[in-house]
C-alpha cells in the first residue's frame, strides 16, 4: 500500500494514546512508523511546524495536540449554566426613561 494512501481520512480518534504516551496510528504501530509517515499524518490531521522536527518531536507535538483537543472538548460539553443565563430584559425600559418625569 501506498504510504500516501494508507493514512487517507485519518481522524483524531484513530490515535491510541495511553499513559502519554502515542502507542498506535489506526493499527500500524508508532515505531513501525517513518519519519515521513509521521509527516502525512499531521498533514491529514493539518497540524503545522511539524516539517524540520524530528520523529521525537513530532510524536509529543501529537499527543499534546490530543490532549489539548479533549480538555476543549469536554469544555464544550458541560457549559456553564451561569454564563448562559440572561437577565430579563424590559421592552419599555427606554420608554420608561424617554418618557419619565426626571427626563422631561
């Protein structure tokens, strides 16, 4: 198989990440993986400043990149009933104001 087809629509969820520690891409082994396999799998997953770094680097850029992805996304899921509760509002309230005797 191609290496530039094997990764075609790769997602976040096809990275097994345990301990910190990136084991598996889809079933293919991380240190089974070239350099340049590493490469199309940012690319696919469009992660940028990975072309000049090592394999080292590239493989904690992607699983800090997942981690960071799960805390924003358990963020999005639980939202804070506080922050989206709105005050009534009064739709005379600029009459009442327009209108009132101090104004006058």
């Amino acid at each position: 198989m191609k290496t530039t087809k094997q990764f075609d629509n790769l997602t976040w969820a096809d990275l097994t990440i345990i301990d910190d520690e990136l084991k598996t891409v889809w079933e293919f082994n991380i240190n089974s993986q070239k350099y340049r396999d590493l490469q199309i799998v940012c690319s696919q997953l469009k992660i940028k400043g990975v072309k000049s770094s090592m394999k080292e680097q590239i493989i904690k850029k992607l699983v800090s990149l997942h981690q960071i992805k799960v805390k924003y996304d358990k963020i999005l899921e639980t939202p804070d009933p506080a922050l989206t509760r709105n005050e009534p509002r009064c739709p005379y309230r600029l009459l009442n104001i327009l209108f009132s005797d101090a104004f006058c």
